[in-house]
C-alpha cells in the first residue's frame, strides 16, 4: 500500500514536471525550426519585392526586438505582417522551450496536448483556455473599434 502510494506520488511530480518527453520536444523544436526558416525566407522575398525595404530586412533576424513588431506595421504588407506575427510567435515558444516552461497552458497551468503541439507548435494555451481567450480579446477588440 505504501509502495503504491509512494509510486503514485512520484509519477504525478513527474507528470507536472515532463508533460514531453525529451523525443517529444526535439520534434516539435524541428518543427519551429523548419517553420521560421520558411517565414525568414518568405518575409526576405516579400521584402526584396519591394526596393525601399531591402534595408530593413536586415532586421529580421531579431524578432523579439518591439521596433521590429512595429516595423511590421508599418511594412503595410498584410503577408509580412501575418509572417512576422508568427515568427514572433516561434520565438516566444523556443524561449518556453529553453525556460522549461513550453507545454504548459499560459491560462490554467496544465499540460498542453502533445497532439496540440504537434498541429500547433506555437501554442501558449490548451484548446478550452485558448478559445476562451479569444473570445474575451475578440469582445474587447469589438468595443473599442465599433
Ligand atoms: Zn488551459
């Protein structure tokens, strides 16, 4: 009884503290890899199509920078936009990744799905706690712009 009791305990701790196993998480971080790459090279492109801002492509490199969430705005170029946006998405999920703190819902604490991971890579928050989220960003969203 206390073998299982002890048992129990030490599986639940583990369970809090490796929602991934190691396999898991070098999967989903090739994933994030291969995926920012191919939004580097999109936002590269999309940038050299337009001749006033090849100088700022140099800055893409740095997607944790504000200037460079503001750059995007200001780009008026709704592919760049939606492109940085993720990538800044991709960025803030390796942080996770390397703080440890990647796989775990933003809103409730609790392990994020693997299959969720696996569809979406960047994701902050489990299924019910992301809807939620978006329903309350969208309603504000609404009151200040209507
Ligand atoms: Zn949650």
């Amino acid at each position: 009884m206390r073998e299982k009791e002890s048992f129990d305990a030490q599986q639940n701790q583990e369970g809090m503290m490796d929602n991934l196993n190691q396999q898991q998480i070098n999967r989903l971080n090739t994933a994030l890899v291969q995926r920012e790459q191919a939004l580097r090279e999109d936002i590269r492109r999309e940038m050299d199509a337009q001749d006033d801002y090849v100088q700022l492509a140099s800055e893409v490199p740095d997607p944790g920078d504000q200037s460079f969430a503001n750059l995007s705005v200001d780009l008026g170029n709704a592919a760049v936009t939606r492109d940085m946006h993720e990538l800044r998405a991709i960025e803030l999920a390796r942080r996770r990744m390397s703080s440890g703190t990647y796989g775990e819902c933003a809103s409730c604490g609790y392990p994020i799905p693997f299959e969720r991971l696996q569809a979406m890579p960047t994701a902050e928050r489990c299924a019910p706690c992301q809807e939620n989220f978006e329903r309350t960003h969208n309603e504000g969203h609404r009151g200040a712009t209507m």
